[in-house]
C-alpha cells in the first residue's frame, strides 16, 4: 500500500493506494489541496474517491475541490443528509455554525451503506457505521487498518456532545461494533493533538479510557461529561 498521513494542527487526513495499480483514496482532506496534490503526481496515483468519515464541524473538508482537478468521486455515510439537517438548526455555537454551514453545502457524489466497499485496485476499504460523534460517522476498514474519523481517538473517544452527538450511540459503535474488531488492526484518527501518528486497536482496547472499563450506557454518559471540557470557542475540536 502507498500510503501518506498529514497533519495540519492536529487535523489527521490520509491517502491510500495501491502500489500495483495506484488508484487511491483521500480520506478527511483538510486545509490545504496543494500537498495532496503533490504527493499524488509524485506517485503517480490515480484518486477515485476523495472521503469524509464524517461531517466535521472543526474545519472545511476539502472534498470536492480536490475530487473536482483528480476527477474522483467525494463520499460519506448515508447518514449525512440526517446530520445536516440537525446542523441546519444551529444558529449559534461559538463559530461552528458557521464551519457547519459551509460543510452542507460541499456535493456528496456517493452515500455509502454499512458494509459497502470502496474498491482501489487490489485495495477495499468497507465502511463501518459508528455514529456517537456524529449522526453520520463512520469507520473504514482496509486490510490491517481501520480509519476511525473522530469515533476513535487514541487514547479516549470523540466528543458527543456537538450538533448530532450521542453518548448512547458512541457506546453502542464502541462496544457494540470496534471492541469486536482484531486487536491487530492499526488505528488512524481524523484527530490527535498529542503528536501520536498512529496506535492499535488491541493497545486502545487497554489504554483507551473510553474502552478500557465496561460502563452501561448511563455510566459512560457520566463518564464523558467529566471527560470533556464543556464546549466553548476554544475547544470545539473531535477531542
Ligand atoms: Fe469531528
């Protein structure tokens, strides 16, 4: 696999390919298109889908400005018209209206189901749905790694309480659906502030506060409001 991870302030994105074929995948553009642009024409690759695991509401997805020069298609959940209608009603949340707004205008070529594969050559990456952070979010699968978007973060969890969050939904994708996954899988968030590039799912299912104890549903809702510093202008990030 040829494969890039970038970090812009602690924003995680990825490029995936083939190294037989070089068609590839974009997942969680942000910031900037020219580095993704570079590292493709420098391995040559051919971009077929450009994803967003979900509808971030810390900064704008690059999506289709870069699916439009590489002539790839932009995906995301099926969920997503039900998280941009929620995000419709948010007319003041320190700033995040605003990011949330101009993250429902960007086109969606493709609404994936669960279990749906996207397919780059000799490469598939299958969509894991795993709302909690959001109403929309998913997980992508492909071969020894699981893209976690901002449902699992290395060392806890994304936060729940923005614009489609649920803690009961989070505990349900965490416990119900990635606890069950190999402990082998390596783990690639949309977000990490610590400087971390990767980790593994074993290694979170030990260390991650948010899977390392069995909670019910109440506890773990408990758990992640003392978890998470209360939403202000300065903190509306995954984590
Ligand atoms: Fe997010």
């Amino acid at each position: 696999m040829i494969f890039r991870q970038f970090n812009f302030d602690g924003c995680l994105s990825y490029v995936a390919a083939c190294s037989n074929e070089l068609a590839g995948i974009i997942i969680d553009p942000s910031h900037e298109t020219e580095p993704y642009f570079r590292f493709v024409k420098e391995e040559k690759l051919k971009i077929l889908y450009v994803v967003d695991t979900h509808t971030h509401v810390d900064h704008i997805s690059l999506a289709p400005e870069l699916a439009d020069v590489l002539g790839a298609k932009t995906v995301m959940y099926k969920n997503t018209p039900i998280q941009r209608k929620i995000g419709e009603d948010i007319k003041d949340l320190f700033g995040i209206e605003k990011i949330i707004a101009e993250n429902a205008a960007k086109r969606v070529d493709i609404l994936i189901n669960e279990g749906d594969e996207l397919k780059t050559g000799g490469l598939v990456f299958r969509a894991v749905s795993t709302p909690g952070h959001t109403r929309d979010s998913m997980c992508l699968i492909s071969h020894d790694r699981i893209f976690t978007g901002d449902t699992l973060l290395i060392g806890q969890c994304g936060r729940t309480d923005l614009p489609g969050g649920s803690s009961k939904h989070m505990h349900n994708s965490l416990f119900g659906k990635l606890m069950s996954l190999s402990n082998d899988l390596i783990v690639y968030p949309a977000h990490d502030y610590q400087g971390n590039i990767n980790s593994s799912l074993g290694y979170e299912k030990i260390h991650n506060v948010c899977l390392n104890t069995k909670r019910t549903v109440e506890e773990f809702d408990k758990f992640l409001l003392n978890l998470f510093p209360p939403l202000d202008a300065g903190n509306c990030n995954a984590g």
